[in-house]
C-alpha cells in the first residue's frame, strides 16, 4: 500500500514541474526585468536629482526618462540608451540624425 501512494506522489509531482517553453519565458522575463532595473539605475545615477526620475516606454536598456534639472524644473521625457554606467545616450547628447540610428539598431 505505501508503495502505490509512494509511487501515486511521484507520478502527480512530476507533472508539477513548467514546460520548457514556460521556462524560457520566465527566463526572458525575469532578464526583461534585470534590464530594466540597471538601465534605471545606470540612468538615475547620471543625473542631477536622481529622485525625481520618471521613466516610461522602457523596454530593456532604451526608454524615457522625465527629470529634474539644477533648477528643480522637470526637463521633458527624453529617450535614452543605457548599456552600462558608463555607456549613457541620452537623445540630446547626439544630433538628431545619429541618435535616431543608434535607436533603431539597438532599441527596436
């Protein structure tokens, strides 16, 4: 008798486990969420008021981002790439015409 209720949990628990498909899309959006977090961060850092950052349209290391200047007045959203902390784009760092294909080959 514990052999089959030994050998019953065995056989529901294996079916417990996600597919791989499911696992792959955990994975991809746990990744999402780690780009995400280190593009806000490596952003943050390279600004004047760090706290008053506020981001939208992110999606891994490209977005936009509203923020105080020196004077306490909110800038305006500006797209922005982060690779790393020390490889910022922001879209006024570059002409027009560059950042515009930077972001296409990097942020789409």
């Amino acid at each position: 008798m514990k052999k089959i209720i030994l050998l019953a949990l065995l056989v529901g628990l294996t079916g417990c486990g996600k597919s791989e498909v499911e696992k792959a899309k955990y994975d991809a959006e746990m990744k999402e969420i780690r780009y995400n977090r280190m593009a806000k961060e490596f952003i943050q850092a390279s600004l004047k008021d760090p706290d008053s950052a506020k981001f939208r349209n992110q999606q891994g290391f490209c977005g936009e981002v509203n923020a105080k200047n020196s004077f306490g007045a909110y800038t305006g959203f500006k797209r922005f790439i982060a690779a790393d902390r020390n490889m910022i784009v922001m879209e006024d760092s570059l002409p027009p015409q560059e950042f515009e294909k930077v972001w296409g080959s990097v942020c789409n």
